[in-house]
C-alpha cells in the first residue's frame, strides 16, 4: 500500500502544491517561534539583557505574545487545509470505492497521502525557518529592545525537529474527520458533489448556538461599556481589554455563523447585480453561492484574518489616540501589533488562496460547459473575476461586525473618560485587505482557467463523458 501511495502522490503532486505551501508556510512561523522561545532562554542572551539593566519579561512577554497568535493562526490554517485537501479529492475516493477498495483503504490510504503533503509542506518550513532565524530573531529583539547589545544568535539544533512534528501532526489533524466522511460516502454521491462537505445537522445547531451565544456575550460587553466611569474602566487598558474582547466575541461568532452570513450577503450582491444589468457578475456571484460550502471554507479563513487585523489596530490605534490626549507626546512601541498584523495577513489570505486553488482544480468540467453554451473568453473571465470579488465583498462585509463592537466600545469608553468619543476606524487597511484578497483570489483562479479555455470544450467534456 505505501508503494500505491507514494505513486498516488507522484502523479499528482500539482494538485497538492497549495496545500504544500501553506504548511511550509505556517511552519517556517511555528520554527522562529521555537527558535526565538530557545534563544531568549540562552544564558548568553539572558547575560546581555541583565548586564544592558532591561527586564527579560519585556521579551518573554512580547514573545508569548506571538507565540499565543501564531499557535492559533497555525491550527485554524493547518487544519482547514487539511480538510479541504481531503475535499478537493471526493470523485477520487468514490472511484476507489467502485474499483473495490475498503472504507478502512480509503481511509489509511486518504491520511497516508496528506502524512506526505504536511511531512513535505513541514520539513520545507523547519529549513525556511533554520535559514530565516538568523535574520529574524536578532531583528525582531532588537526592535523589542535597542538598549541591549544581543550576543551573535546561536541556533536550538532541536527546533527543526519540533517544527517538523507540530507541523505535520496539526495538519495531519484536519484531515482526519474529512478522511473518515469521504470514506463513509456513497460514491454517487461523492461523484454528483452532493453533500461532500456538509456537517450534520446536529453539528449545524451547535454551531449556531455557540454563535448566537457569543453575539449575545458581545452585546452584553458594548452595553457595559457604556457604564465605563460608574464601573471604573476608564483608563485605556480597560478600554483595550474590553474593545478586543467585544470584537473578538463577534468575530469568533461570525466565523462559526460563515455559511448562512455568506449566503445572506451572496444574494444581495446577486440582486444588485441583476437590478443593475451586471449580467455576467451576476452569473460570477451566483456560481459562488451556488459553491457556498467550497466558498465558505474559502471565505471564513479570509474573514478572520480581515477581522482580526482591523479589530487589532481599531482597539490599539484607538487607546494610543486616547492616551496621547489624555498624555501629550506619548510614545508608543508598536512592534507586537504590527509582527501580529503581518502573521495573520499573511496566513489567512495563504490558506484562503490554498483552498481556492484546491477547489479550482475539479472546475474544468464548468469552464467547458460554459463554452459549449456559447459564452466568449471574456465573459468566462469576467464570470471568474466576478466570483473572486464576491468573495472578497463577502469577507469583507461579515469583517465589518467585529470592528463595529470593537469601535462601539472604544467610543463609549473614551466619551465616558474625556468626555468625547475616540476612534480610529481602520478603513485603509481594510480596503487594501478586500483589493489584496481580490488580486490573489482572481490570479488563483484565472491561471489555470487560461490554458483551459483555449482549448475546445468537445474532448474534455467526452472525456468526462458528458
């Protein structure tokens, strides 16, 4: 069976490339975390910062910091990769099935096949991120703390090994409840696209409630927020506390809610679209909502990574502003934020952009019917590049919430401590998130839609007998 695997994998190592990338991506992050964890704890870097008079918590603190946010990057990526990666091979399993293979060979054969993906995509990383940590750690204290002369840094020869296990072993994770669906479905089934990522319908309460549960919890904090001076919660650390866990409540709500907001903003667009004569994005808009679990998956990842940024920078912008008029001149190191704002971009718009091009490579059967049924080259485009700013507005729509209640409670606490309302909407870096998600999701999807349309549609559709 390995022999079978390592074939299987051999002759289709394009289709798992996105996935590969991702989690040598998030790999290479988890790697300088753990060099940066073994470095603060050498005796040579703690005798530097001892001698220079800087408290060593300055750096562990900022450190844990990073490591808290690049730990729950790395599993919400690793693990949405790994289930799409199972997803995007649905006919492949029903065709196993039919051939007569076992559910139990499905299965193994199913994580043997993603063990290679997240052992390749993670030895990739612990390399990139040996290479990278002589450069970015120094870097990254020495902004922490220009004060201390840092001795030459000194690699943890027992990172890559760490990087390599926590990176295939987390990836390995989200795919092992995919592997295990694909295994128990019935091959019409898989082979109609019917039903290939839907969670049950108990699951599907629970999520909703949880959801439901955290608005509500969000809504109780803006509204408390609006008694800031009879609780006391005046000063901007409590104004920060309580913007980031309001934003973070909502935030945490819309990603579990992801599908049926999605679907609610996909017809509006639908409409606009329609009402406005836009016929071909309108069709690009509905062959997205038509894909709502392939979009979701696409779009929830997107929506955390935007949310989480301008909720960050709308809560910390926010507080500085309030400081710096309360305290004139203030200055404030921003590092952590902006090291933050880096990994969750990056991360995010990688895994949305892994599973686009996961999904798009079972999209060749649409692209040649749309040719049979007489559409041009340019309206193909226009459709695709139509469905990719769907998505985009989608994320960038549910985003809004979050950074809503963060701003509501900055506005309410600041009025309460200075007697008018402070905020610092983060408006630039949300529309360079929606034109950046934009720009990759339509290059993504136009790449290999290019070599499909120009060739003709008969044999690929005879191919896949239709």
């Amino acid at each position: 069976m390995s022999r079978y695997v390592v074939r299987l994998f051999a002759d289709e190592w394009r289709r798992w490339s996105p996935a590969i990338a991702v989690v040598a991506l998030m790999a290479t992050l988890i790697g300088l975390c753990v060099q940066q964890f073994a470095w603060t704890g050498d005796p040579a870097f703690t005798a530097a910062v001892t001698v220079a008079g800087v408290a060593l918590g300055e750096f562990r603190i900022l450190s844990i910091t990073i490591y808290t946010v690049v730990a729950l990057v790395g599993w919400v990526a690793l693990t949405i990769v790994g289930r799409a990666s199972v997803l995007a091979t649905g006919r492949t399993h029903a065709l196993w099935l039919l051939l007569g293979a076992s559910r139990a060979q499905v299965f193994v054969v199913t994580l043997l096949v993603l063990g290679i993906v997240s052992l390749l995509g993670a030895g990739i990383g612990a390399l990139l991120s040996t290479l990278l940590a002589f450069w970015a750690v120094p870097a990254f204290n020495g902004a922490v703390s220009s004060e201390v002369d840092l001795p030459s840094f000194s690699l943890a020869p027992w990172a890559p090994v760490v990087t390599l296990a926590l990176g295939t072993l987390t990836a390995l994770a989200g795919g092992v409840l995919p592997a295990r669906r694909a295994a128990r479905t019935p091959p019409s089934a898989a082979l109609r696209e019917v039903g290939s990522g839907r969670p049950g319908t108990a699951m599907r309460a629970v999520r909703i409630g949880c959801g439901i549960a955290l608005l509500l919890i969000a809504s109780g904090l803006v509204t408390a927020s609006a008694s800031a001076r009879e609780l006391g919660a005046t000063g901007p650390a409590p104004m920060f506390n309580l913007a980031v866990d309001a934003g973070g409540s909502v935030l945490v709500a819309v990603y579990l809610l992801c599908p049926e907001v999605i679907a609610l903003v996909f017809r509006a667009l639908h409409a606009l679209s329609a009402r406005s004569g836009l016929v071909v994005a309108a069709l690009g808009i509905r062959a997205a909502a038509a894909r709502v679990q392939v979009s979701t998956a696409t779009i929830a990842p997107l929506t955390a990574g935007l949310g989480a940024i301008a909720v960050l920078l709308c809560a910390v912008e926010s507080v500085v502003a309030m400081t710096t008029a309360v305290r004139p001149g203030t200055r404030a190191d921003l590092t952590d934020v902006l090291t933050i704002v880096a990994v969750v971009a990056v991360s995010m718009l990688a895994t949305s952009a892994a599973v686009v091009a996961l999904s798009a490579q079972n999209r060749e059967r649409e692209i040649a019917l749309l040719q049979a049924a007489g559409l041009q080259r340019r309206q193909i485009i226009g459709l695709v590049v139509s469905e990719s700013l769907a998505m985009s507005l989608a994320a960038s729509t549910a985003a809004a919430a979050p950074v809503a209640a963060t701003g509501a409670v900055c506005w309410l606490v600041s009025r309460a401590a200075l007697g008018e309302g402070v905020v610092i909407w983060p408006v630039p870096s949300v529309v360079l998130g929606l034109i950046g998600s934009w720009i990759v999701l339509s290059l993504i999807l136009l790449i290999p839609a290019q070599a499909r349309l120009s060739s003709p549609p008969g044999p690929r559709l005879r191919e896949q007998g239709v």
